[in-house]
C-alpha cells in the first residue's frame, strides 16, 4: 500500500525541502530568499522574517506530516473502521490557545521594529524623492542638488519589444540608470517622497525601505546604510505601460566621495556602474533624449 | 402582486404535470433553481477559460526577460482583466451555481424562495461579463490600472472607463441579488426540525457568505461611482489638487475588498467539510466549532482591510491595529484546518477524485495561509508587498483554496446532477496533473518575490529568468491539464455508470435522499428531519 502513496509523500518533501532550504547565499539566479540588506535595522527585520518562515515551515510540516500518517493509517483499504467521535473540547481549547500565544510572540517583536522603522527623526540629510510616468527625480534638500533619474539607454533599447537585443547580455538589465542618488555610507538618510502624477513606490531591497509616493502627499522613510557599495531596486507600484521600466540605484559612498559626488567631481557613469571623476570621463552626461 | 402569485401557483402545477419548458425558452424565462445553478455553473466555466487564456499570454510574455509578444500596456490590461473575470466572472458564480444548485436540495425546501429574482441575477451577469471583455475593443483598451482600480491610475483608461465602472455596478447587482435569494432561502424554507444549528456546513458558510456579500457590494458600487464622478462631474473624491486623496479609495476598496476574499473562500470551507466527513465516514469533526469560526473570520474580515496598505504610509497605531486583526484571523483558520484534520483521523479513508480535491485544498489553502501570515508581520510586509510573494500568497489561496473546492464540489455532485458518475481515470489524472503543476507554477514565485521582484512588470531583469521560466512551464501544463475536467464533466453527462441516489456510500444529507439525477422540482413535500 505504501507504493500508493510514495507518489504524494515524495512530492511534499520536495516541496518542504525547496522550502526549509532557504539560504542567503547567493548563488546566482537561484536567490531563494531575501537580501539580508546593509542597514541598522535590516538585520533585525531580516531575522523576524526568518523566524516566522521558520515557525510557519515547522508547523506546516508537522500537520503535513500528520495528514499524510494519516492516509498511511486510517485507510478503508488496509481494512481501517471509521470511529465515531465527533468533537473533544480539551483539544479545541488547545489549538486556540496554543496560536494565540505563538502569534503573541510574534506581534512583540513586529511592533518594536514598526516603531523604529517609522522614527525619522534626527536625520543627518534629506532626499526628496518624486516619481513621474516613469522616472525618478532626488532633490537633496539644503544641498542644492536636483536631478532626474531614468532607465539607462543600454536597458530602454533592449526592453523595446522585437529589439533582437538579449537582455543577458545587457549588464544590469532594467536595473540601471542614467543618474544614480548617492549618499554617504553611516548617515541617517530621510527620505521624503511624493509624486507627480500617478502612486509609484520606492523600493530597494537591500535597503529595506519600500513605501508608496502618493501624489499631493508626502511619505517619510529613513535608512542608514552601514556598507558602502551600489543597491538597485525598482518602482513597485502598477503606475502604467512604464512601470517595469522605472529603476533605481543608490550608491552608498564614503563621505569623502560623497562631498565630491554633491561638488561635481565625481559622477554615475551608467556603462562603467560606478562613480567616475568627471574630468576624466564625458558619458557621464548620459542622458536619454528618447524619452 | 396577487397576479404574480396566482402566475406563480399555475406554472407550479403546470411543471407539476411533468411538463417542462423546452429549448432557449427554458434557459432563458426558467425560474428553475437547477436550471439557473447549470447556467451560472457552465459561465463560471468559460469565464475560467477566457480568464486562463489571459494568464497563459501574461505567462508566455514572462517566460523570459525581453518583451517578445505583448506591448506593456496590454500586458497591464491583461493583469487588471484577468483578474476582474476570474474574481466576477469565475469563481463567485461558481459558487453561486453551487448554492442555487444545493442549497434548496440541502434544506429540503423544493425551490430557491425568490425565483425570478433568482432569474433575473443570473442573466446581469453574461451581459456584465460581455461588457467587461468588449473593453478590449474599445479606444485606449482594456482597463490596465489594476483590479483594484487605484486612482489616479485608473483615470488614465481610455473610453472604456465607463464600461468598467457599468460592469461592476451590473455584477455587484446581480451578487447581491443571489446573496438575498440565499438568505431568504435558508431562512424560510429549512424542512421542519432543521434548526440553524442542524444546517450542512456548505448552507452555513454560504448564510454567513450572503450577508458578507450584501454589506460590501454597495461599498464597492460606491467607490467605483466616486471614481465616476471624479472623472466626468468634477468632483475630487481622490484628486488631491482638488481636496481629495488618492489612498481614500484604497481604503473604500479594501474595506470591500477583504470581505470579498473571503466571499471567495467561506463558500470553499463549506465544500471542504461536505466532502470529507463523506470519504472519511466519520461525522464532521467540531460542527459547532466551525460554524462559530467561520462567524468569526466573517467579522474579521470586517477590521483588517489596510493590511492591503501597510506601504501607503499609515501612522503607527493603524499599522500595528491591522497587523494584530490579521494576525488574528489565523485563529479560526487554524481551528478549520485542525477539525478537517480531525475528521480524517481515525475515519475509513477513500481516495476519490473529490476527496482527492479536497485534501489538495486543505494542503495547500494552508500553505497560502501560512504565508498570509507573514505578510501580516508589518516590518516583514514592506519587503514583501507588491512582489511576486504576495502574487504566490493569494494564487495559492484562490486557485487551489476556491478553485479546487469548486472542483471538488462539481466532482461530488455531479453523479446528483446527471445521475451518472463521471469517468474515474480522467478525475483522477486531472487531480495529480492539476497539483503537481500549480505548484510548479507558483511555488517559485514565493521565491521570486523574496528576491526582490516586483508584480504586474511585463518584464524583469535577468536574475529572475530561472524561475519565471519554470513557473512559466507550470502554468502552460496547468492550463492544459484543465481540459481534463471539461472532459471529465462531459463523462458525466454522456455518462454510462447510472449513480444511485447515495452516490458515494460515506455521504450524508438531505440532497443524498433524492433519485440521481434530482428531480426538476427537489422536495415537493418537505422532508422530516430529526
């Protein structure tokens, strides 16, 4: 009879397997899990959401486990009679308290992290971040720096529809852009988002930061990035036929590059992917003029 | 008013003589509840297909990056239209051809109590459904701002704005009208000594999913008559140059939208706890339990609309309010699936196509919820809204949470519907074939979205290729394999197995005491029940 049921019983431990082996390693583009992310508060997320996969996978299992020991056991064709019993308080008053108390558990942790997620104060520099049909533009506030940031050219040519260019061989594909935000590595960076046409959202997922730009509206949002290196998300928000076309990239820089970058001595260069002294480079003027 | 009495009193003793109305005219004025549940049955059917079709075109766009087939605008009213049909056009009038079907045959009663209301319900829903789809033709396109309709967005339809807005108000009329048929239904005509308490699980779940039905519907109307207004009468419900704001629609559509997810999976529990007691031989396990647990999700789902909206940017009191509301629908959940568990325990397993379904739905509904809960967690939310994981979270609830229920239940029925079993074989091979590859199709989704990519995008970078290809294969090979069940329908309509009046040898009810097939009319004289 076992040969019967070796079918189901396989696939569900495939699927649980593919599941509990969850890992943040990256091996290319079999990612399975979140970015554990480069902020102060990215790791404390990173674990509450590990932990409820965890307790969601272990209990999943066990009633799968349970289910299928059942259709093991209690089958008419290995000769089972059915039992009778219709209800037993003892273990209904078990399985509401017992979630009850798992989810208590849960909902502490949660609350700390949203009251830290949503305390913008004390920032040590503003952005205001605005989306439109379908670019980005960062105004830093104070700083008289204001530009607009689109897809690279590289990406807009390859994602037109028949262009016979293949999207592996475009580095960063959808993921690039002709003008990058930077900010400086170990800052408390506020954002302030809006929009001016239709809702967008803001995502980078190393940065752990998502929240939607309402037009008319201001939203608030804060990081601060503890490595320097470049993050890359996209607008998360249907906002019409451009809305997979509207990428962002944040480069997270010393200081020191920082206050160059704000001077003009260094910029994005979209085929190099980093910041370039402007003396020594022109493209980094990349604009796209099609749009 | 009297008139309409005596007309309905001699078209009773007209079809009590045997005769019964014959070709398009019997489809078209027949106030038969079984008539009008096939009906709405055979539209939730094509509608399942016209909505399939979308997604097999979305998922052929997605199966790699680069944009091969479909221009991003289309591929946007394709995500909103296909949505809109399997919500509207499939999966609620499934389960309203099931109620019209069995809710009169479950209480004894011998006919829905409103029957041409019942009538006129049904047939708002092919034009509405019709209205929807001719939005493909008309200038500017389908709709593309999405099901839920977000303003601004959805200002930026083209002509077809009024038909959509036209085809929801059509189809929230005709939900509306079916859940009071439903109420008075259950109310009036119970045999003698059904108490409430004594009622199947399905005729519970669907009073409880009535009464969700008529609170939100209008809510609905109302939020896309806003929408309206704003467009052609100047008002500013939800322009904020004028006054207004843009996330107040969300709110109005949420507070109808939740209840509306749960319009979809109420009526699917009920299925559930009809079919396994059946194939375990045992009584359902903590009736009383589920029918308070089904109440409670009810009223939950009243006060966790803005977890749709932890991104909008909420204060702290309302994230953590909807963030604890959701966390706690995990409870009543949690008590469902432990009594089906239950139920099964110790009971004289078989492994029929509609038990088969319905374990499917219990397995892997409880996957969906398990993942539901995550995204209750708010901080672990702002990773996970709006990317394929919330794409995979409610596929795994509706397609095999309500879609495989309705499958289960058509299955269960059918030899009380023909009065033929349908061919074994092809139930069973559409059963594996159906869940080995909806989860190939949305299991890797989960992943995905945890990696960081977004929904509705025509297009995506490279690093998500691997397993939108492999989704991609699900898909097209889960599509195929729903053919299977139109076969497996029509061996039971040209069937040659007759079915006895206890189809399957476990089951219990009202519906199980009449001849297969039922007769046109179910309980002439009301049944006792004890």
């Amino acid at each position: 009879m076992f040969n019967r049921l070796r079918k189901p019983m396989l696939l569900a431990a495939a699927v649980f397997v593919s599941f509990a082996m969850v890992t943040t390693e990256a091996f290319a583009a079999w990612e399975l899990d979140m970015p554990i992310g480069v902020t102060t508060l990215s790791n404390e997320i990173f674990e509450l959401h590990r932990l409820i996969l965890i307790v969601c996978t272990v209990i999943c299992v066990g009633m799968f486990g349970f289910i299928f020991y059942t259709f093991a056991t209690c089958r008419r064709s290995q000769g089972a009679k059915a039992a009778s019993f219709t209800h037993s308080t003892k273990a209904e008053i078990i399985w509401t308290i017992i979630p009850t108390i798992i989810l208590i558990v849960f909902a502490i942790p949660s609350a700390r992290s949203v009251i830290a997620i949503e305390d913008t104060s004390g920032a040590d520099l503003s952005i205001k971040v605005t989306g439109y049909q379908w670019k980005w533009s960062y105004d830093y506030l104070d700083q008289d720096k204001f530009f607009y940031s689109s897809i690279d050219k590289a990406s807009y040519a390859a994602a037109q529809k028949g262009s016979g260019i293949d999207p592996a061989t475009v580095e960063h594909y959808l993921r690039n852009v002709d003008k990058a935000m930077v900010v400086p590595v170990n800052q408390k960076v506020r954002i302030l988002l809006t929009s001016d046409d239709v809702i967008h959202a803001w995502w980078v997922p190393e940065l752990y930061v998502k929240k939607d730009a309402n037009p008319g509206f201001i939203n608030e949002m804060w990081f601060e990035a503890t490595e320097t290196g470049i993050f890359r998300g996209q607008c998360t928000e249907l906002c019409g036929r451009g809305h997979g076309f509207m990428p962002i990239v944040v480069v997270v820089e010393t200081q020191e590059n920082y206050e160059r970058w704000l001077a003009g001595e260094l910029a994005w260069d979209a085929t190099a992917q980093n910041l370039v002294a402007t003396n020594l480079n022109s493209t980094a003027e990349n604009t796209l003029a099609a749009r | 008013m009297s008139a309409t009495t005596q007309d309905a009193l001699h078209s009773d003793d007209h079809h009590d003589d045997g005769h019964m109305p014959t070709g398009l005219d019997r489809w078209v004025f027949t106030t038969n509840h079984k008539d009008i549940g096939t009906m709405y049955l055979v539209t939730s059917l094509v509608m399942f297909f016209v909505g399939g079709s979308m997604a097999m075109v979305m998922r052929a766009e997605l199966f790699q990056p680069g944009l091969q087939f479909v221009d991003p605008q289309f591929f946007n009213s394709l995500t909103t239209v296909h949505a809109l049909v399997m919500v509207f056009g499939a999966v609620m009038p499934a389960f309203v051809g099931l109620a019209n079907w069995m809710i009169p045959m479950m209480i004894g009663a011998p006919d829905m109590a409103l029957p041409r209301l019942n009538n006129w319900s049904f047939w708002l829903l092919p034009f509405a459904a019709t209205l929807l789809l001719l939005t493909f033709f008309l200038p500017g396109g389908a709709p593309a701002g999405g099901w839920t309709l977000y303003p601004p967005l959805v200002m930026q339809t083209g002509d077809s704005f009024p038909f959509v807005v036209f085809a929801v108000h059509l189809l929230g009329a005709s939900s509306i009208m079916g859940a009071i048929n439903v109420i008075v239904t259950i109310m009036n005509m119970r045999a003698p000594g059904m108490t409430l308490m004594k009622m199947p699980m399905f005729v519970w779940t669907w009073l409880i999913t009535a009464y969700l039905l008529i609170a939100v519907m209008p809510v609905f109307a109302g939020a896309v008559t806003m929408l309206l207004m704003d467009r052609f009468f100047g008002t500013s419900f939800f322009n904020a140059a004028g006054g207004g704001d843009p996330v107040l629609f969300q709110h109005i559509f949420w507070f109808f939208g939740h209840p509306e997810v749960y319009i979809m999976i109420l009526p699917s529990f009920g299925v559930v706890s009809q079919i396994i007691p059946t194939f375990s031989r045992k009584p359902l396990f903590g009736y009383s339990s589920m029918v308070y647990a089904t109440a409670s999700i009810a009223f939950l789902s009243f006060i966790v609309w803005a977890h749709h909206m932890f991104t909008t940017g909420m204060p702290i009191a309302g994230q953590l309010f909807f963030m604890m509301g959701t966390m706690l629908i995990a409870i009543p959940t949690g008590v469902k699936i432990f009594n089906w568990m239950s139920t099964m325990w110790k009971g004289e397993l078989t492994f029929e196509t509609p038990m088969l379904f319905a374990i499917s739905f219990v397995l892997l509904f409880a996957i969906g919820g398990f993942s539901g809960l995550m995204l209750a967690i708010v901080p672990a939310d702002y990773q996970y809204h709006d990317t394929y994981f919330v794409v995979a979270h409610f596929h795994y609830t509706l397609v095999p949470g309500s879609v495989f229920a309705i499958m289960a239940a058509a299955y269960y029925w059918l030899p009380k519907w023909t009065g033929y079993y349908y061919n074994e074989t092809i139930g069973k091979w559409h059963f594996w074939t159906s869940t080995i590859f909806i989860n190939v199709l949305f299991f890797p989704q989960h992943f995905l979205g945890l990696a960081g990519m977004p929904r509705r995008i025509p297009d995506y970078p490279v690093q998500f290729a691997d397993f939108n290809m492999i989704s991609s294969i699900g898909g097209f090979l889960f599509g195929a394999s729903q053919l299977l069940f139109v076969a497996a329908v029509w061996s039971s309509v040209k069937g040659t197995k007759k079915a006895p009046a206890k189809a399957w040898d476990g089951a219990e009810g009202l519906e199980w005491t009449l001849p297969s097939p039922a007769p046109y009319h179910s309980f002439a004289e009301p049944p006792e029940v004890k």
